[in-house]
C-alpha cells in the first residue's frame, strides 16, 4: 500500500479539461516540494480519445500559463481506480453521476467535483471548451488554476 495521497482528475474524454487539471495540479504540487508524496493521474468516462496527448488547444493555453501537458494520454476510467485513489475528482455533473454509477459500494466518499474546492461558489461545473475557442480554453484554465489551488489546501490540511 503507498504512502501517497492519491488524485484523480475526470471529464469525459480526457483530452480537454481533465489533463489541464492534472497538469495544474501536477505543478502546485512540485512548487511545494512534494511530489514524492501526491499521486496525480487523469481520466476521461468515455473512451473517444484514448491513447491520445491532450487537445492541442488545451495545451497551448497550458504552455502560455506554464504548464506542460504534453506527457499526459488520454485513458478510461475504471472501478478499480474509486478504489485505488484518495480523490476522485469530475470536471462536472454528467461525469461526477457516471463515475457513482461506475464506483463499487464504500468508495463513494471519495467522489466530488474540482469546483467544491473553488473561490467562486456559483459555479459548480469546468464548462467543456472542446467545440469552442481558444477563450473556452482560457476560462477552464481560470477555472481549474482557483479550484486546484483550493483541492491542494484541501489535501495539505487533511494529510500533512
């Protein structure tokens, strides 16, 4: 059994909003130093894109922030991972109702939506940018960067 505290980032393809997540979180976590403790990983509910890198838009508004995505495939989420993460984390509602459909019974505690963890407490859902424009990718990015940091507060308090 690992030591780590372990992330999971959901949206439906895991092309678009979820690898932003992981990427976002991915840096938080290195700039405090503590990478050897949290696990982050990412995953979509359908399987339209897997073995596939992030959607070129999603990386390209993550380079300009300083992120880099571009290590990152796309995979399905599985039962087995309500079961081995710590935080399983939708992007919004439709995904956050797959994945209790998806998880196995005394794993649900651990299922909850990135924007619980945000400033903003009108929004409940990242909105998906993928049919739109770069400006879609920009606000999941606004979105995503306020939550995590909120999600790493979280995480911090509760295990270090």
């Amino acid at each position: 059994m690992s030591d780590k505290v372990k992330i999971l980032f959901v949206c439906m393809g895991n092309i678009c909003r979820s690898p932003t997540a992981h990427g976002v979180f991915r840096k938080i976590v290195e700039e405090a130093g503590l990478a050897h403790l949290i696990e982050i990983d990412s995953a979509g509910t359908h399987s339209y894109h897997e073995g596939k890198r992030p959607d070129p838009r999603a990386q390209q508004a993550a380079q300009l922030r300083g992120y880099d995505l571009s290590d990152i495939q796309a995979r399905r989420v599985t039962a087995r991972d309500c079961e081995q993460f710590d935080y399983v984390v939708a992007m919004d509602e439709e995904n956050l109702m797959l994945l209790q459909e998806l998880c196995p019974e005394g794993h649900e505690d651990k299922l909850c939506l990135l924007l619980d963890f945000s400033t903003d407490s009108v929004l409940r859902e990242v909105p998906d940018p993928y049919y739109g424009g770069m400006r879609g990718f920009e606000r999941v990015l606004d979105l995503v960067e306020d939550a995590s940091n909120g999600l790493f507060r979280h995480i911090a308090k509760e295990h270090f």
